[in-house]
C-alpha cells in the first residue's frame, strides 16, 4: 500500500517530512506513529495507515515534497515476517493508495515521567526542528517535557519550555501578557544583528506578497457605533466569563454581523477563478491568529453563517488557543471563504490588510474608544459619548468594484449598530 504525503490545507501544496520512525524492514501497527510532518501552519503526527512491513522508503527525512507523493510502501500481507517481503512479487500499478489520515486525538497516550524521559528507542529520536531549536538555544532535551506520542518532544514542547525559561534569549519590550518566542539571532559585525526567518515567518510573507502580486487591492473604512454591543457585553460580560473561563470581546459580534450582511452582498463571499467569479452559499470565516509576533495564522470556523454569536465566541477562543499552542490540524485550514483579522488589542486607529488568498475580502477589526458622536432623537440633535471603532476591508478589485464593498460595509456598520445583542446572548 502507498502512503502518500497528506492534504495539508486547501491552498498548502506540499509540506516536510520531519522525521520517520520506522524503517525499511520494521513491522508496523495500523494506528502506530510513522512519520511527522510540518507546513508554515501545523506539525503533525501521521499514523499508519495499515500493519504490515515498511517495504520501501521513498522520502527521507527533511525532504519537502508535493502533496500526493509517495512517501512509502507497506507490505500489509506482511505483518511479522520480515522474509515474506523477499517472496512477494513487486506492487502491481494496481496497488491501493491513500492519504494518511491524522492521528486521532485518542489514540495519543498521555505523556507520563517514565515515557518523557530520553532514550535511545526510535520513537524517541528528535526531529530535526527540535534539534535545530535544542541546539540554537543551548538546551538540554532532558529538561523538556514531552507532549507528542510516548512522550516525545514536539516543536510545539520547545517553544512553551523558552516562554517559560528564564534563561531563553529574549528581545524588545518585556510584555507582563504576553510573551514573545525569539528567532534565532545571529550577530555579524558592526553593531548589528542578523535574525533569519523562520519557516512560518518566511512562509508568511511569501503568501502576503503572492497575494499583493495576484490581487488589486483596495481598502475602505468605515466608522462604526459599537453602543449597542457594549450595553451586551456589559450587561452580560462578568456572568460570561464566569461561565466560558473567557473574556467577551467585539469580534464574535462583529463575525455574526458580517455573516448577516454577506447574505445582502454575498460576492464578498467568493473567490476568482479564471474569469469567473466562484460564489459560496455558507461563509467558511478565517479568523487571523498571531503566534506571538513569529507569524499568523488564520485558522477556519466552517459554516459560520450558521452560527450564534455564542457559538462563533467559543468557537474564536478554542481556534486562537490550539494555534497558539501548536495543535491546529490542517481541517482547521481548509475552506475559508473570508477573513477578520483582529487588531484592536494594540490600540491600532486603522488597519489595511492584505487579502487571504484565494479570498477576495478581508477585515481589519481596529482599536474601539470612546469618542463624541453626534446622534439625533426627535428631530434634535445631541452630542454623546459613544464606543466607536473603524472597520477596514481590503478587497479584490478584479471581484467587486468600489461602490459594492462601502454598500457592504454600510450594511454591516447598520447590523452592529441595530440589532438586539442583549437577545443575542443568554
């Protein structure tokens, strides 16, 4: 049987073969951990597909290949017997292939003091990026507790062990809520700092200038009264945290609104193909994550259009925390039909994004502040303080034309400013 390298993401092309854990030879469990591989946006764990022999290895370690490539072969006739493999003919063109699902969540042990221990077994080799990271910041491996299958140590393991370290480098401005992993930093001559990108910053910015290159981009922005947002989550916000362990924010209300006004202005919800535009009748809703200033990501709530805003809050906070945590798996990825990204944390006034490809709209959610607004109630006018905030789009020129996105936008800025959000949260 073929094992082939796994769809990593609808738009992600083909991804690095980390580290095997079995050989030409070696007797395999269906189920048992195989191999690991890693894209810009997860590491994963990939299980066999069948027992049997790992007859032939195609791809060795540290390879980066397309998706669909033969990584290896099974003799799954062969299951502890190690010589049957000299007595079968050679695979016929007919031999089965498929695409190695991933580790179910179950079947991953939890790791226990015995198990993260190092040792000398395959299943505790270090994968190349764990070597490379134990190396570049003097660490010792025995010191790291172990999260992945048998207690073995992730990217992911390494990472939390230098947010926690007093000892790893840092760099800029220490923040008492957030930390920042550091990239490796190389010092060159004359006062200077030479900081190499890593996989996931290089590949970020390959996807942002693709995405310049492909698409014309033009930004609009709109002012926005957040008034009757803020009276919901005022009035229901402490009894929210208490009861979701999570903070209510702007985002999950403005996500629902901009569900609700795509179903007005559903070109916004589409993708170009061709010279044809490709319309969706769901909107699959990219959510932008920051990995502590290494990089984003933009993980995938599907079908948000039928959610709740209650249901689109959980469904942010449980995204934002597996991204920063390095346990997205690649369905976390796949069919996003539009995206907010979510700067407002910073203070930021405005943000012009640049478009997730092959999407023709993105949103900028900026900081939210109390400002004077001028309003009118029985024919007079009145100035008052009000929570006000500027939502920015960017959207693809090729798509839709200026004066679709500000009708957009002006039904959105509407649904915020009108709609009942007390009803909209228990």
């Amino acid at each position: 049987m073929d094992v082939l390298m796994p769809q990593l993401g609808e738009t992600v092309a083909e991804g690095t073969l980390t580290i095997w854990h079995k050989g030409v030879g070696d007797n395999v469990e269906a189920n048992e951990l195989l191999f690991e591989i890693g894209t810009d946006k997860v590491e994963m764990e990939v299980p066999a597909p069948v027992g049997g022999v790992i007859k032939e290895i195609r791809v060795d370690a540290g390879e980066t290949v397309e998706v669909g490539t033969i990584l290896a072969i099974i003799d799954d006739a062969s299951i502890g017997s190690v010589e049957a493999i000299a007595a079968e003919p050679e695979p016929s063109s007919e031999t089965n292939s498929v695409i190695v699902p991933l580790l179910p969540p179950e079947l991953a042990p939890t790791p226990t003091a015995n198990t993260r221990a190092l040792t000398d077994s395959p299943n505790r080799r270090l994968s190349p990026v764990v070597r490379k990271l134990a190396s570049e910041y003097n660490l010792n491996p025995d010191d790291i507790p172990g999260t992945g299958r048998d207690g073995r140590i992730k990217k992911s393991d390494v990472l939390a062990y230098l947010q926690r370290s007093a000892s790893a480098p840092t760099h800029g401005p220490a923040s008492a809520t957030r930390s920042s992993i550091p990239s490796p930093v190389v010092q060159s001559g004359g006062g200077k700092k030479v900081i190499p990108f890593n996989r996931i910053r290089r590949v970020t910015a390959e996807h942002m200038l693709r995405s310049k290159a492909v698409s014309p981009h033009v930004h609009q922005g709109m002012e926005v009264d957040f008034f009757g947002v803020d009276r919901a989550r005022e009035k229901k916000g402490l009894a929210w945290k208490a009861r979701e362990g999570f903070s209510l924010n702007y985002l999950p209300f403005i996500a629902r609104a901009v569900c609700d006004a795509i179903v007005d202005f559903p070109k916004m919800n589409s993708h170009v193909e061709g010279e044809n535009l490709i319309v969706y009748d769901q909107v699959n809703l990219a959510i932008a994550v920051d990995l502590n200033f290494e990089g984003l990501v933009a993980p995938v709530i599907q079908n948000a259009s039928a959610m709740t805003a209650v249901e689109i809050a959980r469904a942010v906070a449980d995204l934002a925390a597996r991204a920063r945590a390095n346990k997205l798996t690649p369905e976390d990825h796949l069919g996003a039909t539009y995206t907010i990204s979510n700067n407002g944390s910073f203070g930021t006034l405005y943000t012009t994004p640049i478009i997730n490809q092959p999407q023709v709209g993105i949103l900028s959610t900026d900081s939210i502040t109390k400002r004077p607004v001028v309003v009118e109630r029985d024919s007079e006018e009145y100035l008052v303080i009000r929570p006000v905030g500027i939502l920015t789009q960017a959207f693809d020129h090729r798509a839709i034309d200026g004066a679709y996105s500000a009708a957009f936008l002006r039904r959105l800025k509407e649904i915020i400013e009108t709609k009942d959000w007390d009803a909209a949260l228990p």
